[in-house]
C-alpha cells in the first residue's frame, strides 16, 4: 500500500480491476511489482515518463535509498543528478564510463573530446611531416632504409580517431500570431464529470497575456482536462471565454498517436499547411530532423519521439499566440528538451504548459496551479519555489504520521531532513562561490588587459621615452604581476572548493 500510494495511487483504487485503468497508470503497477521484489539489480527505462511530480520525487527518495543496484536509461535531467553516480555514454560502438552524475558528466566529456581533438591534430601533424619526408627522398638509395622506417612506421600507428557527437537536434522558432487581448483565458464554475466520477467542481480562473503558467499536480487530478476544455477539445459545465484575437495552438501528450498511420511524414504537414509556407514544407521538416528519404516514411512506422517531432512541426504551421502543450517533453532527448525550450523563452505569446519535467520546467513559468480535491491553487513564482516550499510541507506531514509508523523507522525523517537541509546549504555555497569567480574572471581581465597596455608600451621605448626612463612603467608591471599571481591563486582555490562541492 505504502508503494502504491507513493506512486500516486488512491486507497479507493486499490480494488479495481487493472483494466480500468490507463496505460500510464498501468505502467505504475508494473513499476510497484517490480520495486516490491526488492530485486538486486533493476533496470528501469524512462521511469519518469507516466508520474507526476510528486511520484518522481517519491521514487527519487526510494531508489536514493535502495539497497541494491539500479541501472537506469532516461531524458530525466532532474532525476540522473538527483539519483545517479555514475554515467556511461554510449558512442560509436565504444563505452565511456564517469563515475559522476550527469551534469558534471558533460563537463568531464567536453574535456575528454577537447584533448581528443588535441592529440589527433598533433598526430595529423606528425602523419604529414612522415609523409613528406617519404615523398621527397622515396627515389634515393642513400635514404631507402629511413623511408621504408617511416613507411612501417605509418602502418603500425595507431590512428586517433575523434567521436562524433549526436548534435541534430529541433531548431525552430514558433510563429507568432497578432497580439491577443489583455485577458486570454477567462473561467468561472467550470466543472467537469465523467459519468458519476467528478474530476473538476466550479472552477475560476484567469490567464494573462504574455504569461507562462504550469499547471502541476497529481496525476488525475484534471491537468489534462483543463486543457483539452481550454483548447475546446472537450465538454464541460461552466462558462469559459476566449480574450480578443486569441489565436490557440493544442500539443496532446498522446498527439503523436492521434496521426493518420497510413500517411507520410511529408503527407501529415501538406494537409495542414496552407499559403506561402507549403513551399517551405521540406525545410521545416529538416528542421524537425526529417531528411532525405525520411519524409517519405509512413507515420506508422516512426517511434514515439519522431511522432512527436511530426506533431509539433504540425503545430509549428500555425501562427498563434496561446500555445497549450500538454507533456511535450515525454518523447524527446535532453538535446531536443533543450532546444524546445530555448523556443518557448522566446515565444512572445502566453504559454499554457502540462509538465512533470521539473527541468523543463525551471525557468519557464512564472505561475503556476497547482490542481488537488477537484480544485485549483495558484502559486506566484517559478517551479523551483514551489518544490522547496514543497520539500517543507513533505516533511511536516512526515513528522505528523502516527506513532506506530514512525517507530518502524525512527530515523528516517531525521535523516531524509538532515539530507535536504545538508543540500539547501551546499547550493547555497555553491551559488556564493560561484559569484566570487565571476568577480575574480573580471578583475582578472582588468589586469590581463593593463598588463598588455604597459607591454606594448615597454616594446616601444622611442614613443615613451620617458615612462621608461621613470622607472614607472616597471613599477606598474611589477604591481600588476604580484596582483595578477594573487588573483590566479584565489581562482584556483575557489575552483577547488566548487568542484568538491559539486562532486558530493
């Protein structure tokens, strides 16, 4: 039950038939079985893909705690950083293992790549100069013996070869209808049912221009509704206008699967295209990463991801200045997730968003509702406000459960407090040490730039004569070595401390 719970389930759905459930929550079932085994390995492939938040954060607490061995494949920034200790990148048929996280992989990789380009550029040097020399003195007996050396010696190196990086990714912007009224979305007692099953219950609501606002919450709790009633996608109770020139674009977590299966990639976009932009069809579609003989492929047999690519290159035909994606994210790389995202932050519009990808999130929205008992709260502020305040309210519940659960395990809030609280205040000296570089970087390049200044001076002695003679030039030279030596050794140090930081 306890495992049920955290994965998002009711004590009313306990006894229902499997059936009745959705894919996604069936996936949870799944997942519960194979936790409860208490396996020695597990292998677990986009976990994150059917939980909200609240079950992200609950699996994370689980598996940070679990005793045996988990291997996990997922496009969950958050989660990798959060959970993993080790990344191993798969790359040409090769396998690079890093015993850090994700994020400090990426850095490690970028200094694994940088010294690859290094030692293949000086080897391509050493081949050329080899090679020369073979040429040159190939039709000279007295050198016969060296070239066949340096000919062997050709065909015994081994040649540094540099990997290549998976840099396609979505390159698009979103165009922009004409600008919408002050008020796009109003609600006032929205309620929705299904059958005898009340999902929303007199809802109210408004939505501004030029908003971006999340809606988050348990799963079932109406995000996904609200949306779909949002983007006239479904029936409801209540009355719900639409502000003045509110052109709306629909992304459903499931749009992929809405395609017609028996048509072609380029098929799908010419039927919703219209005007100059059809002679761009193919363009766009490159952008999307469909190439070549790729927008001749039936929508059938594309996977998830490119289906989801498809339908947002759909999207992308439309001009509109209220985009509703409801789980964008669930089919997409990290380097996609990326790039979507750098195009929202770009997108003068008002963004409606369904998300569990607290990365994605962060720095996207600057509202949000959070949906709980058939209603809605608003909270002001980003995602990463909410979830600390959240983490608090977790742990206040935790110190008020009974007494026969907390003498199962009496330590365990102690300890899952001690770890937050260990991780508020190391982001903290993070943040602080991070500051601190960037105001050494500058005064660095103050004095890197001075010191050039007297430099090309004292190359100069006819133009300044007499700075030189002075002594003066020296003395300022002098001052600005010792104070540069200084500035170096605090930036080694304060690297130092950050790194440690970052590697607990």
């Amino acid at each position: 039950e306890k495992v049920l719970a955290g994965l998002g389930f009711r004590s009313e759905d306990l006894n229902r038939p499997v059936k009745e459930f959705s894919q996604g929550w069936r996936m949870r079932v799944e997942l519960a079985k194979l936790l409860l085994l208490m396996p020695s390995l597990l292998l677990l492939d986009e976990p994150t893909n059917h939980l909200d938040i609240e079950s992200i954060q609950w699996l994370e607490n689980f598996l940070d705690d679990y005793q045996g061995a988990v291997l996990m494949v997922s496009h969950d920034r958050a989660m990798l950083d959060n959970i993993t200790k080790r990344t191993i990148e798969l790359n040409n048929g090769k396998a690079y293992d890093y015993k850090v996280p994700y994020s400090q992989y990426l850095k490690l990789r970028d200094e694994r790549l940088q010294v690859q380009q290094a030692t293949f550029n000086n080897q391509q040097k050493q081949i050329q100069d080899i090679e020369q020399f073979i040429e040159r003195f190939r039709y000279k007996a007295s050198k016969s013996r060296q070239v066949q050396s340096r000919v062997k010696m050709l065909d015994k190196m081994e040649r540094v070869e540099i990997d290549d990086l998976d840099n396609s990714s979505i390159k698009f912007s979103f165009p922009l209808a004409q600008q919408s009224g002050k008020v796009v979305v109003e609600g006032k007692s929205i309620s929705k049912f299904y059958g005898n099953k009340v999902v929303l219950k007199d809802i109210d609501f408004q939505i501004l221009r030029g908003e971006n606002l999340a809606f988050i919450g348990r799963n079932g709790e109406g995000k996904t509704t609200l949306a779909k009633i949002i983007a006239q996608q479904l029936e409801y109770k209540g009355d719900l206008k639409l502000g003045h020139n509110v052109v709306w674009g629909y992304f459903a977590q499931d749009q992929g699967d809405t395609l017609d299966p028996e048509k072609t990639v380029f098929e799908t976009v010419d039927e919703v295209a219209v005007g100059d932009i059809r002679t761009r069809l193919k363009a766009i579609l490159g952008a999307f990463l469909f190439q070549g003989e790729d927008v001749d492929k039936k929508v059938k047999v594309l996977s998830g991801g490119e289906k989801s690519r498809l339908a947002l290159a759909q999207l992308l035909l439309k001009p509109t200045n209220l985009l509703i994606l409801d789980e964008p994210t669930n089919h997409l790389d990290i380097l996609s997730k990326d790039i979507l995202k750098n195009a929202l932050l770009q997108y003068d519009g008002t963004i409606l968003l369904v998300s569990h990808d607290r990365d994605f999130l962060q720095g996207l929205s600057n509202r949000l509702f959070e949906f709980s008992n058939l209603k809605i709260k608003e909270h002001l502020g980003g995602i990463e406000e909410y979830l600390e305040k959240h983490k608090i309210s977790d742990f206040d519940d935790l110190e008020k459960k009974s007494t026969v659960d907390i003498a199962e395990k009496p330590e365990k809030v102690n300890v899952n407090k001690l770890k937050w609280e260990k991780k508020k205040e190391s982001d903290r000296q993070i943040r602080k040490l991070k500051n601190n570089i960037d105001e050494l970087e500058k005064e660095i390049l103050k004095f890197e730039t001075e010191l050039e200044s007297i430099n090309k001076k004292l190359s100069n002695p006819g133009l300044y004569q007499d700075e030189i003679k002075s002594g003066k030039l020296y003395q300022q030279h002098d001052t600005l070595n010792k104070s540069l030596t200084e500035k170096y050794k605090m930036w080694e140090t304060q690297h130092l401390e950050l790194e440690k930081l970052e590697m607990e």
